[in-house]
C-alpha cells in the first residue's frame, strides 16, 4: 500500500496530469464557499464506495479526498479502504493547505463552516439551558450537561453528533447552482 497522505502541491500534479481523481467531502455549502479546481464534491454523509467510483477518472486509478482539514477526509479514506477501494489517499492539511500552497481554487458565496456551526450551536444550548435553569427549572442544567458530555465524547471518539445533523440541515445542503448539483446528482444515481 502506498503512503495514506499526500501533498497537496503532489496531488495538484497529478490530478492535472490525469493520474488521479480529486473527491472533496465537505458539504455542498462549504464546497460552493471555495474548492479546488477538478475537485469533485461527494460529501461525507453520502459517501461510499459506489459514489466514489462515480466520479473516479479512471477504473483503478488513485482518489485524492480533500475536506477543510483533513480529518473529514482521513474519515472516508478509512471507510473506503474499509469497503474494499483501494488507491485512495487524503491531502494533507485539505483545502486550507491547498490554498496556502497558492494551488488554484474556485471561490463563490461565503458560508459558515460545519466546525463553527458546532460551537454556535454548542454554545447558544449552554447559555441558554444554564439561564433557564437558573431562573426557570434547575432541570434544564440536564441539557447543559448533556451538551457538555457530547463534546466530551466528540473529543474522545471524533464523532461529532451535532455535525453530522448539520451536515443534513437545508442552510448546508441548499445552493447546488454552481454546478456542484451536477456531481452530486451522478453520485447518488450510482448509489
């Protein structure tokens, strides 16, 4: 097995050269914000096997996964590789190392990111559940509580509830007119 990761200013070149397929596994929100030119949007709450093979260059040929970190992207490499696809690698850093390696991106409407959705949402069910139950019912400290220990746990486990709900909130799956609908039709005809 060749190495899991790889740079972005590698994975540039050989995109380009037609030697892999860039997949990136935001959501359609965070990819019409800014991707990089050849990504293919597959997002990670649809992804699998068949979806990747879909938009794949060529039978056999490498997949470069691409997410705005790289711990999305090191997600679907593992359940890929897990499904039996093999040729899949992460680039490291994502799309934020991508645009510091000054590789070419398409930039469109602003959006707020997953991760950033995850602290409002966080945030506001704590000061809100805290204030209620300060001056309302000494129940609602349970939803602070709560709150508390699934971040907890996303810290542990890296699985964050309240993302993958996000990830399926309208606000994050709305605004395909960029051509992004397109990809993402051909993805979910093939699964």
């Amino acid at each position: 097995m060749s190495d899991q990761r790889i740079a972005p200013a590698e994975a540039s070149a050989a995109v380009s050269s037609g030697r892999g397929t860039l997949v990136d596994v935001r959501t359609p929100a965070e990819f019409r914000e800014v991707h990089a030119v050849g990504a293919q949007l597959v997002p990670l709450d649809i992804l699998d096997r068949k979806k990747v093979e879909a938009v794949r260059g060529s039978p056999g040929g490498q997949v470069y996964l691409l997410c705005g970190s790289g711990i999305r992207a090191t997600k679907a490499a593992e359940n890929l590789r897990k499904a039996g696809l093999e040729g899949v690698q992460v680039v490291e850093g994502g799309t934020q190392a991508w645009i510091a390696a000054g590789l070419p991106v398409i930039r469109g409407r602003k959006t707020i990111s997953i991760e950033r959705q995850v602290r409002i949402g966080a945030g506001s069910l704590v000061f809100i559940s805290t204030t209620l139950g300060w001056f309302v019912h000494p129940a609602f400290f349970l939803l602070a509580a709560f709150v508390g220990a699934g971040l907890v746990f996303a810290g542990v486990t890296d699985i964050c509830g309240m993302a993958i709900l996000l990830a399926k909130a309208p606000w994050n799956r709305a605004g395909r007119e960029d051509g992004t609908a397109s990809v993402l039709h051909a993805a979910e005809r093939s699964g």
